[in-house]
C-alpha cells in the first residue's frame, strides 16, 4: 500500500479516531465533522442552492437542491446521497462535493439528508433515498427536470444505496433511471475480516480514514440482524438478476479496504450486460473526493464525461 504524497499531507490535519465505533463516539464524529467544514466563501459557486422538506416513508426527508450556471429550460439531474458508513455524514458534510459535481456535470443535483444508523438501522435511511429518488421523478417538472435524464450517485455507503436503489427501481417499477455514479461504493456486507472473499479488506486492514475493523463497525452499527447481511438491498452484489439496470461509473481507490468489492460489483453488472466503466485510482484512500487534492479536478471531470453523455438531447435557451 503506497498512499499518495498529496494525501499522506492532508492526513496529518485529520482527527484520528479508534477502530471501533460506540454510540458516544459517532455522536463525537458527526460534531467533529461540522467544525472540518470550509467556511462558504471556501466553497465552489453554483448558481442557487435550496433546501427543502420532502414527504418520506418515516417521516421528512430534508434535501439540498444544486442548481448549475447557464440558461436551461430543462436540466438533467442527479440525486446523490452521502457516505458515512450509513452512521455520520450529512448534506452539509457533502455540500463542497456536491457543488463539484454540479459543476463538472452541469446537472441540478439533489443531496439527500437520509436517516442515519444506528438510530435508524437498515432499511429506513434506504428507504428516505428511495423515497427522495421518487419525489425527483414525481416532481421533474417544477425542477425543471427531464424524467429521462435522472441519475443516481452516492460515496461509500452513499454508493451502497445508490447501487440498491437501482435495484428497487427495476423491480418495484419505479423511477427509470439514466444512469448511476458510484463512488468506492460499499456492496457486501463485512461479516469477517478474515473470511471475507475481498483481498483488499486484508490488504488494505489498517488503511487511514477507513480500516477493515472500522468497515466492520459500520456494518453492525447498521444492519438489525445477521439476515440483513444477505438481503440485496444491503448487499446488491447478492442480488441474483442485475441486468436491466442502468449504465455506471464506478470509481475506486487502490487503498481502500473496500476496493475489490466495488470492482467485483463492476465485474457482475459487465456479466449481466450492464454497461460499467471503472477506473481505479492507484495511491488514493477511502474518502478521497472529500479531500482538497489536486487529483480530483480530472475525478470530477471524469464524473461530468460520464454523465453529460446524456444530456445532449435536452433543450437549451
């Protein structure tokens, strides 16, 4: 594991924390990440940013609405929810990477603020994100939103709901959606390190930011059982049938614990006809399109390739 110079300098100005989660210490966490935060001067421009309270199976879902320069009548879109192994995160923890990626896309993109474990375990904090992907497609015209063109993205955890969302949309369905962006995505649920069928969890067991003993915590901090563990909307890469589903972008890092379940989930979506392009990239963590690296100006770009592909046939002013 040979981590990037631009990263080992950022990681000397992160809180470091022990492997193992406790109630106490993700409460600790979600406050800590508030105060990491760049303050919004800081921040990347877009045009217009609205948050909003939407209806949700649990309760309201708050959400963040990303709104790119230029004159569109008509824009494509992208909903993204947030990593955090399912237990820490939030819009506001995400904005800066949301900004990029209107940016880069030029897509209204809409931050999902779901519920979090282990308050809220497995599947209520899936089910807000199923619930906001519907509203985007109910509500596509007063966003001035094409219902052919919504996206779907997510980091880490965010890539785990991302990915089983697709899922839930084929077969309950719902939202057709255009394509899904997932980042170092999370798709099998850790039950042992040592038995696990990932290299990387070993490979990469005390990796910074996320280590294989933490990806296990967030595991159990998330699921209500051991039977969640195989259910496909915790762990799509168990899901018997993918095909159908939209094209992805999934993205890796070569030092993440959780590297070659992604890539494996690449692998059978490419045997189920989906069309998959992956990119690994060599020397970055778990985590690294939150970090102020000069790497991810090409990442972002990538992203915005990837999904602009479909965004030729909407109307512009």
């Amino acid at each position: 594991m040979t981590i990037d110079e631009s990263v080992k300098y950022i990681l000397e100005y992160l809180p470091d924390y022990p492997a193992t989660l406790t109630p106490e210490l993700i409460v600790q966490i979600r406050k800590d990440q508030l105060l990491l935060l760049p303050e919004e001067a800081d921040r990347p421009k877009v045009k217009k940013i609205e948050n909003q309270l939407i209806d949700g199976p649990h309760g309201d879902i708050p959400i963040r609405i990303y709104t790119p320069d230029g004159q569109r009548e008509i824009f494509q879109a992208v909903v993204y929810f947030h990593g955090g192994g399912w237990t820490i995160g939030s819009v506001e923890t995400h904005d800066v990477v949301c900004r990029k990626l209107t940016n880069a896309t030029g897509c209204k993109v809409i931050s999902v603020d779901y519920r979090l474990a282990p308050e809220h375990r497995f599947p209520k904090g899936l089910e807000d994100c199923y619930a906001a992907t519907q509203w985007v497609f109910d509500n596509a015209d007063s966003l001035q939103v094409s219902q052919h063109h919504i996206s779907i993205g997510g980091d880490s955890a965010g890539g785990n709901f991302a990915a089983a969302i697709t899922l839930m949309a084929k077969e309950r369905k719902g939202p057709k959606l255009k394509s899904q962006l997932l980042i170092y995505p999370a798709t099998d649920a850790l039950r042992s390190i040592t038995d696990s069928p990932y290299a990387s969890i070993r490979e990469n067991a005390a990796a910074p930011i996320l280590t294989s003993k933490l990806t296990k915590s967030f595991w159990d901090y998330y699921l209500s059982n051991e039977s969640d563990a195989a259910n496909k909307y915790a762990s799509p890469i168990k899901a018997e049938d993918l095909s159908g589903l939209p094209p992805a972008l999934i993205l890796t890092a070569e030092c993440d614990p959780i590297r070659d379940e992604g890539e494996a989930y690449g692998e059978r979506l490419r045997e189920s006809g989906v069309d998959v392009k992956m990119i690994r990239y060599d020397g970055l963590i778990h985590g690294f399109v939150q970090l102020p690296l000069p790497i991810n100006e090409e990442v972002f770009q990538k992203m915005g390739m990837f999904l602009k592909e479909s965004v030729l046939s909407i109307p512009t002013k």
